[in-house]
C-alpha cells in the first residue's frame, strides 16, 4: 500500500533526470523515489508470504514500476529517443543494480534469519536453515545474468561505459541499502522504544553522510566543495529517511515486527 502511494511521484522522475540541477522539489521526488525502492526490497525480502507470493507481487509491481518511468519519459521527451531499444537497454540494466539493492538484505535473511512477522496470534513460522550450496548457485547463476544483460545492452547502446556505470550505481545501491534501510527496518519494526531510537539512528546515519561527503571532498581535489555535495545530497537523504521511516511506521502500527535469530513457534514477541 506504502509503494503504491508512492507511485504517484515516478512520473516526475524523468524530467528530474533529464532536465537541469534539480531544485529542492526534485530533490524530494528523488529521495521519495528512492525509499519506494527500499520498501519495495524489504517487502520482496522479508515480508511474511511465501516466495513464490512475493515473486508474483513483485513482479507485478516491477511491471507498474516500468510503464510509469516509459510514460514518465515519453511524456517529459527532452531528447529524440528510440524508445523500443531504451526501453530495452533500461530494462537490461536494472537487474544488476536490484540485485545491489537487495544482496544485504538477503544476507542477513539467509544468515541471521531476519523476516517481518504479521501480527496473527500463535503464528507457526516457516522452517529456515539460512544459506546452503544451493543458494549460493542460484545467487551465482542469477549475478551472472545480470552482469550478462548489462553487456548486452552496452553493445546495443555501443558504450562499454555502461558496465562500469551500472556496476557502480549497483555498488551505491548495496550501499545505501545497508546504511539506510537496515538500521531503519530495526530502528522502527524492532526497537521497542521506538521515540528514542529511530532519532538517534537518523542522527548516527546523518552523521556518517556528512563523513562520506567529507572523505570523498578530500581525496578528490578539485571537485565540488563539501557544501556543494551538502546541498546537493542532503535533502535527497533527509527525505529518503523521513519517507521510509513514516511508512515503517504504519506498518509497526498494522502490528508488523521485525525478529531474528532461530525459528520457533509461538506467539508474536
């Protein structure tokens, strides 16, 4: 239900990509784009249905996803494009940074059995026994899938720089998805004093984005000064915050609470 609301900011995301500097409303659009992207993972992840359930949802939403960025695109239309290759080169290049958007959260699934429970009562759950060889296959197959159509589509596009595009974007997923939407997952579906540590989680994660703009201003010389980066990232980052942490917060209302560790039966802690 939170995606879905969210739906209704991607048609702006083209012309925020495509247009100049983005102001501060795009900058809300992109943030808010970006925590659609980490419910939509936490749900796919974690969520209390079974695999195949939540392989059909998230298909269907994929599905949504991409006719609203193809009407996004044809109705901003900057540029001549020839949409049935875009269309295909765009699709190529997602599953890869996906998977970088969801490799930390299938890991602490698989290893540290991390799962949403629903809050029915004496709720028996599913037996879990965390990675075996046969995952490792599997993740292994489907890696080499995704680097496979991203040089498909680099040669259809006749630039080699959209491997090493698409694996740093994947990189900044995988990122973003370990420091931002993990703590928040815990800080708002597992905490029990909830007014206490989502704040200081926001502060920490804050306080670790200004060291990153710091780090990154001095090793590259030259480049945009740190207050720039600020202004430029930060209300991408405050929105991406606020944004998932009120929706993971309807859902700890719903009664929705994030556990880990073995598989029992019993009552919902």
């Amino acid at each position: 239900m939170c995606i879905a609301v969210f739906l209704v900011v991607d048609i702006f995301i083209c012309p925020v990509m495509f247009g100049p500097e983005p102001d501060v409303a795009g900058k809300v659009v992109l943030g808010m784009f970006i925590a659609q992207a980490g419910l939509y993972a936490s749900w796919v992840v974690l969520a209390p249905r079974p695999l195949r359930v939540r392989i059909a949802a998230a298909s269907l939403l994929g599905l949504v996803w991409l006719v609203t960025m193809v009407w996004s695109c044809v109705s901003f239309n900057p540029y001549e494009f020839d949409y049935p290759q875009d269309v295909a080169v765009g699709c190529a290049l997602v599953p890869l940074v996906a998977i970088g958007f969801l490799a930390p959260l299938w890991m602490v699934q698989g290893w540290f059995r991390w799962r949403i429970l629903c809050p029915a009562p004496m709720m028996a759950e599913p037996r879990h026994e965390g990675f075996r060889i046969r995952d490792m296959f599997i993740a292994t197959t489907v890696v080499a899938i995704a680097f496979g159509a991203v040089e498909v589509a680099s040669r259809a596009a006749d630039s080699g720089d959209l491997v090493i595009g698409t694996s740093i974007m994947a990189t900044v997923a995988a990122v973003i998805s370990l420091l931002v939407v993990l703590p928040l997952l815990t800080a708002t579906l597992r905490a029990r004093r909830v007014w206490l540590v989502l704040p200081v989680t926001i502060c920490l994660q804050f306080a670790v984005f200004l060291g990153t703009i710091a780090i990154l201003h001095a090793v590259f010389e030259g480049g945009p000064g740190s207050s720039r980066a600020m202004w430029a990232l930060g209300p991408v980052f405050a929105v991406l915050c606020v944004c998932l942490s009120v929706a993971m917060l309807v859902v700890r209302w719903c009664g929705y609470r994030l556990v880990w560790g073995p598989y029992r039966v019993g009552t919902m802690p």
